[in-house]
C-alpha cells in the first residue's frame, strides 16, 4: 500500500518558508484573479500591495531570536534576513504604490503586479540564501521579473531599448557569476557558503590562481546587478527607458538584496580573502564614485540624473563592504534604508508631476514648483539636501556611519576620496532645488491627484527629517540585525 | 577485450544494425503500396495494380524513377544545408530504431533467460527516442531554409510549429506512462503490462493514448496534419527537391511513422504481449508488429477519412485541448498513486510498487 | 584506453564546433555549430554515466532550444559585413580583456586544483545504478527548494513572454467553437415557401 514518506517533516520546516509560500500563492491567485475583475479596477493592485503586508506580518510572526533553517540548509531565515526582507516589503509596496496612478491606462495591468511580486519572492529568496543555488535561482527570478517590467510599455520606444540593454547585460553578467561559482564549486566541492569558506580558509597555495579568478568573476557578476562601475553602463538607459514607478523599485529593492547578498559572501565565504577582495573592492569603488557623481552633472533627465547617483551611492555603499567589519555591515544596512525611503520619495514627486505628453522627468520641468505647489517643492528639495548628505537629514548619517566605519578600518584616504566627490555630488542635488526655488514656471503644471501617493511623499519626508534627529533607533535596529552574521 | 572480440562485437553490431535498418526501408516502400491500395479501396477505385501482380512491383518502379531521376539543387540555394537537410531528416528516424525492443528471445532455448531483441537496451529509452524524434526538425528546417524560396520556408515554418507544438503534449502523455511502469527503459514498461489485456496501459490512459497517437500523427506530418505539403504551398519544405533527396524525406516520414505505430504499441498496447496470456504461445514480434501494422492501418485511414485541420485549428488542438489534457491526466495520476484508498485501485498497473 | 580516445574526440569536437560557432561567416552555420556542440557535449556527458544529463541535453537544447534560435536567425536578415564594422575600433580593448583573461585561465587551470593526483579516482558504475533514479531521488530532496523556485522562473518566464507579445488586432477574426459547437440548426437553417 502506500508507503509514501515526506523527505523532511512536513510542517516544522515549511512554515519557515511561511513569507514565501503566501507571496507565492498569491502571485498566482491574482494572475488568475485578474482575468475575472473589470478593466481598470483596481482590485489587483490593493491585493498585491496587501500580499506584501501579509509577508510582512508572516515574516514578523516567525521571528525569534534563533536563525531557522529549512530545506537541508538552503533556506535560511536570521536576524539579518528579516530586516533585508523588510526593507524589500517596503520597497514593493511602495513601488505598488506609485504604480497605481501612473500605470492605470495600460492594457493588462494585472500581470504587472503579478510580476512585481515574483521579483519580491526572488528577491526574498536570495536575501535568505547561504548557498549559491538559493541565490543564484533567486537572482534570476528577481531579474527576470524586472526586466519584463522595464519593457512593460512596449509601444514607447526607449522602453524596449532599455529592457533589451538591460536584458542582454543581465544576462551576461549572470554567466559571469556563473562561471566564478564554477571555480569556486570546482576548489571546494560545496555551494555552501559557511562550508566553502571554511574549505578556502585551508586551500593549499596552488589553488589561488582558480579561486582569485573565481572571486574576481563573482564580483564582476554581482557588480553589475548592483550597478557597480565598469558594470554600471546599463544603469542609466534602463532608468530612463523604464515605467517610472518600475525606476523606483529597481533601483532600491534590487540594490538592497544585491548588498545583503554581497554581504553574505563577504562574511560567510571570502573571510580568509579579505586582502584580496579588498583591493579589488577599493579599486572598484573608487571608479564608481568618481563615474556616478561626476556623470550625473551631464543630465538633464531626471531620471537619467538619478541613474548615475545611484551609481554614486552604491560606491559609497561599497565603503562599508570594504571595511568589512560589523560596524560597516550595519553601516551598509543603515545606508540601504535611508536610501530607500529617500528614492521612493523623489520618485513620487516625479510621478505626480507627470502630465499629459510631457512627463516631468526633464530638470527644466522642476522650475518654479515652489511656487505652485510648495509642498512638493519643499519635500523635493529635503530629499535632494538629503541625497547630499547635508547634517541633520537622514542621508547625512547614512553616510557619516559609513564613512566612519571605513575610517576604522584603516581606509581613510578613500574616505577623503569619498568625501570630495560627495561634495561634488551635492552640486548637482542642489541644482534641482535651484531650479525648484529660483526659476521661473516656463510650463504649466499639472499634477495626478492621488491620495496615497501624496501620503507617500508626505511620510518618506517626514522620516527622512525624523531619521535625520533621531537616527539612533535605526543604528541599533541595524546593529541588531547583525546579530548571527559577523 | 583483445582486438579479435572487439572485431567481432563490431560485426555483432553492423549485423543488428541490418537486421532493423534494411527491413524498415522494405516496409517504408510497402507501406506506400498499401497506403495506395488501402485508399483506393476505401474510395471505391482500384489504386496501383498494373506493375506486378496486383501492383505488387509498383513500389519498386517508383524507386526506380526516383533514383534515375536528376537531382536538381536551385542556383541560390544554400548547397551545404541543401543537400545535408535530407539525411537530417532521415538519420533521426532511423537511429530512434535502435532502442526499440522487438521482443523477447531465448533463441529457441540456447540463452537460459530471455533476452531483449533491441540493439541497445537502454535505461533511458523512453527519453531517448523522444530527443532523438526530437531531431528531425532539423532536417525540415534547414531544407525550407536552404531552398531559398518562399514556399518552403513557409512550409518548413509551419512544419516547425506543429512539431514543436505536439511534442509537448506528447511528452507529457509519455509521463504517466512513465508514472505507472515506474521505468524509462522500454523493455521494463512492456514487462509492467505482463498478463493479458487488462494489465495494459490503454485501459487506465486510454486518453493519452489517443493524445500520443493522434500527437505522433501530427508529428511526422501526416493528414490530417500535412499542412506542410499542402496544395497552397506547393508541396511544402521539399518544394524544390527532386529525385532521390525527394525520396529520403518520405523515406524518412514512413520511416518515423513506423516509429510512432511501434512506440503506441509498447507505450500502451503492451508491446509483444498478447492480449489472453495463453496466445503467449505465438511468438512475440509477431503480435508487435501485428499491432504496429494496425496502427499504420490507421493512419492511412485517417487519411482517407478527414479533411485537413486548418492551421489555427490544429495549433488550437495542440495547445489548448492536449496540453490540458495530458496535465490534467498527471494530476488525475498523481492523486490515484498517492492517496491512500484510491491507490488500491491503480494498484494493479502500477509495476514498481 | 577507448574511454580516453572518446574524451578527447568528444572534448576536441566540441571545443572546435565552438570556435566555428564565433567564426563561422553565415549565421545559419554558427547555428550548426552549437548544435554540433551540444552533441558532443552530451556524449562527454554519457562518459561520465550520466545518460539521463547527456539525453535532457539533446532534448532541451537541440530539440527545442535550438530550433527556436534557428526560427530567429532565419527570420532576421543578419548581415555579416556590417556586424562586423566596429571591429578595429574595438579590438583593442576586447583584445586586452580577451588576453588578460587567458592568462588567468590558464593559471587557473594549471594550478594544482584540477590536476588529475588532485582528482578522486572515479570508477564507472555498475548497470544496477539507474542514475535517473538518483538524480531523481536527490533533486526531490535535498534540493528541492531550487528545483521548485526553478518552477516559478519558468512561470515567469511564460508570463512575460505573453506579457510581451501580445497585442489584440482588430482586424483579426477569431473563431469561437463552443458557439460553433453549440450551434442548432433553427439557427442557421430556415426553411422558405418558394
């Protein structure tokens, strides 16, 4: 008779995946959903965006203070895991959020939050991954997703260009992390992250060779999902070419489970590389600070200018990688999350400003908002002194942790380095609020009316002000999240 | 192994790979003679019969005028691919020949058990031919391409579609095969069928009989699925072919038909088994290929009986009524072997519990 | 001794059906090429004794992946010559990437890593092993977390493909079959007094 047994007990180690299951079960709920709710309802949506809230509650409810561990080691869920997932719920939902008004008049819009969420449950899976096949196969869920969602509007011509430069660099740079996971797999015969760690902690010295050229690969690869420089040429075609709200949420969520990921190999796997991956970081970094705040100043697109800063910010992201320690870890953490309600903000304004023909994306667009709507213009320009890194806004400390962290790791003449291109970079922040004050209307304006995007702009405003006074809570919030990892 | 035994298992080889190969190719030319016959009897007319007694020679004429035919290659045409795409076509189709089983011998009790008649008795069989069937696309494309002409690119396109289309369902049809028999190897699911009629895999999947059989039509091409070589594209993919690399193709397509009507039978027929254990007693190539010739009867009826799906019709058919089927089936198969209760009745198929 | 005979003509092919792939003038042939590559491929793959590995490859890509790449080139007009234009401009640097890369490899590949002392004997294994069966067994176990997230890129994978092509022509007729199916013949069919 049957004889059937389940491979691991069933329930204790599925509820694990609890967060997963339920965004996954959902996405293809409402991909079914969609095709019975009227045209232009948007029942799917508010779904979607509910979907992330449940994960959410899921993720918070199985939080303890010991790391869960399902699937014969494959799955992880830590400390660290729940807070980069947390951030990732933020990031999609707000996303969703941004979608609602501008994405309305497209024809199977249904399929858009559909895909929205199986990026989020990639995204997921590889912020809990500790081995290369959990990442790898969650990397590409959540790549493919996105670059389906760049090319959403497929009648607007730029939107095609940019998803197919974006899928053919994506693609490329997924077999290059390919190839370096085969090196690396080929010295210690484990996908495991701790386990390989451990194996190249005692490698006999004839192995360097293979194992550099496998590090250097998976660099390379992860570089450019994050948009590191010489990696980052995708980066601004795809923003600009991209569905606005799809802009927003690629160049937050994805950064941030690329960091955690990046994080992961550094602390678990390249511990005993530490020297080497440095100077190959330090090199990097200083490429992509110098590429991304010095081409910024070029654009006249918004969005284009938003590109290249987050290439900015990524290497300065990278200072807390380079450092290597626990406080740079929390560092990075700190940046992630201050970075992403910033973006989400400017790219709400963005996003209300679109009109009929002219979407507010050009720089020139932005002149003489204060006067119309001064609201706008005031949280434009508290997101721009914050990308800046003025004092006393949240990206100000996200920064200064950062920054202070390198410091104690011994890196402070990349710190000066920083330093002065950050201050380069406050030129071009600044230039927006110039024209948002200074200059005269020159077209008329006219703004989408939306009430949770307006709530949208309003609370990342208000935290970025709070988080700028009192950043201590998410210092220890970050600190503890660490907890396990380093 | 001393060079002596290698010589000689190489001749073993050559000699096995005859005894299939040469009769396929006497059979491919008989089959055009019956299908002849058999269409002409079905329309009330005489078909071939002025060659030979009762037409008996026509096939070895047609060979004849095909063979002393010149072979014409097109000025633009791609030469290489041109003349390579026939034997793309016909290769496929005679290789997937080699994991097939014939039967069971024991050599008239010289061998203490039975051994298999297949010239490679491979685990995987089943995947084997489906990759190897899988090939002969190539040969359809490459001619449509090479051709360098409009009507055969259409017709090699389609052709492509169609075959694409229904191997899809065809795998998944071949899956809960898989799923009862427990087995990829093809003498293994003959042997799970053991016991007579009842025990074969036509009765629990009898709808996936008719998907892997009407799919293996629609695979090789023939009516009602010829869309391929219909009169619109005149005569499809081997519009510019002529003589003897016109011969290959249906060479090849009789060839792969052959192959379809012998897999139906193993798959769900139950291979060289009898229908009542006690018919056993005949030997079981016999009732193989007595079952295969039904089904190539079949085919040919088709042909005379339908009319030709058009082309959205039978991509409609592929996708949209297979593909949910077979599925369908999985699951239907899946629920009966894993739920207790309901497995008892499934039981009795189900060789590797 | 056969075994090291088929290796390399195996290893050998598919490293030269590799170059004609990059170098080959038509199109069409560097299509020829991979596939003739992913044969060989697969029979390195039959020399390991994993023939389900060898067989899934031939099924996958050169019954269906391939054919697809085939449709592709066959339907875009790819002009070799212009392809071909930024050449110069570019070697340079490809050239320096594509050196420095060498030398990496080949030191990677010369260290004592992947030398034959460092690699465990491997003997082939008996006919009882059925290694679908194995490859079955470990695939629904220890990783079957990525083989069901593996599940879901093809889902969304099949998504976005529709996502992405399809449009509604309204110049396009559809025929609906269950009406057609459901049709009586007072619809269709009236009897007139002549």
């Amino acid at each position: 008779m049957a004889n059937v047994t389940f491979p691991f007990p069933f329930p204790d180690h599925l509820i694990t995946l609890m967060p997963e299951m339920i965004v996954a079960i959902m996405a293809m709920f409402l991909l079914l959903f969609d095709v019975f709710v009227a045209k232009g309802s948007k029942t799917t949506a508010y779904l979607a965006i509910a979907t992330t809230v449940a994960a959410g509650v899921a993720t918070w409810s199985l939080q303890g203070p010991d790391p869960l561990v399902a699937f014969y080691g494959f799955f992880v869920f830590d400390s660290f895991a729940v807070f980069s997932k947390f951030l990732i719920y933020v990031a999609t939902a707000l996303g969703m959020i941004l979608s609602l008004e501008y994405m309305k008049n497209e024809k199977h819009i249904g399929e858009y939050y559909v895909l929205m969420l199986f990026a989020m449950l990639g995204m997921m899976l590889m912020v809990s991954s500790n081995n290369f096949v959990t990442m790898y196969l969650g990397l590409e869920l959540m790549a493919l997703c996105v670059y389906v969602l760049v090319a959403y509007q497929r009648e607007v011509l730029r939107a095609n260009e940019a998803a197919l430069k974006y899928f053919i660099l994506g693609a490329l740079s997924s077999g290059m992390l390919l190839y370096g996971i085969t090196f690396l797999y080929g010295v210690t015969g484990s996908f495991d992250f701790a386990v390989m760690g451990e194996k190249l902690a005692h490698a006999e010295g004839d192995a360097t060779a293979a194992v550099m050229l496998g590090m250097v690969f998976l660099i390379a690869g992860l570089g450019f999902k994050v948009s590191m420089a010489p990696f980052h040429m995708w980066t601004p075609d795809a923003y600009e070419g991209a569905p606005t709200p799809v802009t927003a949420f690629m160049s937050v969520a994805p950064k941030v489970a690329g960091f955690v990921i990046f994080m992961r190999i550094v602390a678990d796997l390249l511990p005993a590389l530490q020297h080497e991956y440095q100077s190959i970081l330090i090199g990097v970094a200083v490429l992509t600070i110098a590429v991304g705040n010095l081409a910024a100043i070029a654009q006249r697109n918004i969005k284009r200018m938003l590109a290249y800063s987050t290439v900015g910010h990524v290497g300065f992201i990278m200072m807390g990688l380079i450092a290597g320690s626990p406080a740079g870890f929390s560092g990075i953490l700190v940046y992630l999350s201050i970075y992403l309600v910033m973006t989400m903000g400017v790219f709400a304004v963005i996003i209300l400003m679109r009109r009929e023909g002219i979407q507010g994306e050009l720089l020139d667009d932005f002149a003489g908002l204060s006067k119309v709507r001064p609201g706008y213009a005031l949280a434009m320009g508290l997101f721009m002194f914050s990308m800046a890194g003025i004092p006393f806004l949240g990206g100000f400390w996200a920064k200064y942790v950062v920054f202070m962290a390198a410091v104690e790791a011994g890196h402070l003449y990349l710190v000066l380095y920083a330093l002065l291109f950050s201050a380069v970079g406050a030129f071009y922040y600044l230039r927006v609020v110039k024209y948002i004050y200074f200059d005269e209307e020159r077209v008329a304006f006219n703004f989408i009316e939306s009430r949770p995007m307006q709530a949208t702009v309003f609370v990342t405003a208000v935290t970025i002000v709070f988080l700028g006074l009192f950043p201590d809570a998410l210092f220890e919030l970050c600190r503890q999240a660490l907890v396990g990892l380093v | 192994m001393t060079p002596i035994d290698m010589a000689i298992q190489a001749g073993i080889w050559a000699l096995e790979i005859l005894a299939i190969a040469a009769p396929v190719a006497l059979s491919v030319a008989y089959i055009t003679y019956f299908e002849r016959r058999i269409i002409g009897w079905v329309q009330v007319r005489q078909g071939c019969n002025r060659v030979g007694p009762a037409g008996l020679l026509q096939p070895l004429a047609d060979g004849l005028k095909l063979f002393l035919k010149e072979t014409i290659i097109p000025a633009r045409a791609n030469k290489l691919l041109f003349v390579g795409a026939p034997l793309m076509s016909l290769v496929p189709a005679l290789i997937a020949f080699a994991v097939v089983p014939f039967g069971e011998t024991s050599l008239f009790g010289i061998w203490d058990t039975p051994h298999v008649m297949a010239i490679s008795n491979l685990n995987m069989g089943l995947l084997y031919v489906m990759a190897i069937s899988s090939l002969s696309i190539y040969g359809v494309l490459m001619a449509g391409w090479a051709s360098n002409s409009k009507y055969p690119i259409i017709g090699s396109i389609r052709s492509t579609c169609q075959m694409i289309s229904y191997e899809i369902a065809m795998g998944f049809g071949l899956v809960t095969v898989m799923m009862l028999a427990g087995s990829l190897n093809l003498s293994d699911i003959v042997h799970a069928q053991a016991g007579g009629i009842l025990h074969w895999y036509m009765i629990p999947l009898f709808p996936m009989l008719i998907v892997y059989f009407i799919s293996g039509c629609a695979e090789v091409g023939r009516t009602p699925f010829d869309l391929t070589e219909t009169e619109e594209l005149v005569s499809g993919y081997h519009t510019e072919y002529s003589g003897m690399w016109f011969a290959t193709f249906s060479l090849a397509e009789y060839g792969a038909m052959i192959l379809i009507s012998l897999m139906t039978s193993i798959l769900f027929l139950g291979g060289w088994y009898a229908p009542i254990p006690a018919l056993d007693i005949i030997p079981g190539t016999v009732w193989l290929l007595g079952k295969s010739a039904f089904l190539i009867f079949v085919f040919i009826w088709f042909r005379a009986t339908f009319p030709r799906y058009r082309y959205d019709q039978m991509m409609r058919l592929g996708w949209k009524i297979f593909l949910p089927w077979t599925l369908g089936w999985i699951f239907v198969v899946g629920l009966f072997i894993y739920t207790p209760g309901l497995d008892s009745i499934i039981d009795f198929w189900l060789a590797w519990r | 001794m056969l075994e090291t005979a088929f290796f390399y003509m195996f290893g050998g092919m598919s490293v030269l059906s590799g170059m004609g792939v990059v170098l080959a003038r038509n199109t069409m042939h560097s299509v020829m090429f991979l596939i003739f590559c992913f044969f060989n491929a697969s029979g390195l793959f039959f020399l390991l004794d994993a023939e389900f590995l060898g067989i899934i490859l031939i099924l996958i890509y050169v019954g269906a992946v391939m054919v697809l790449f085939m449709f592709v080139i066959m339907m875009l007009e790819v002009n070799a010559a212009k392809l071909r234009e930024g050449f110069l401009q570019y070697l340079p640097l490809g050239g320096m990437i594509a050196v420095v890369l060498m030398i990496e490899f080949i030191a990677a590949s010369s260290s004592g890593v992947f030398a034959e002392s460092a690699m465990g004997a491997v003997t082939h294994m008996g006919q009882e092993v059925n290694n679908t069966k194995e490859i079955g067994q470990i695939l629904y176990t220890r990783y079957l977390l990525g083989f069901e997230i593996a599940a879901i890129i093809l889902l969304v994978a099949l998504i976005g493909a529709v996502v992405l092509t399809i449009r509604e022509r309204k110049d396009a007729k559809y025929q609906n079959m269950s009406a057609q199916v459901k049709v009586r013949r007072e619809d269709r069919v009236r009897k007139v007094s002549m």
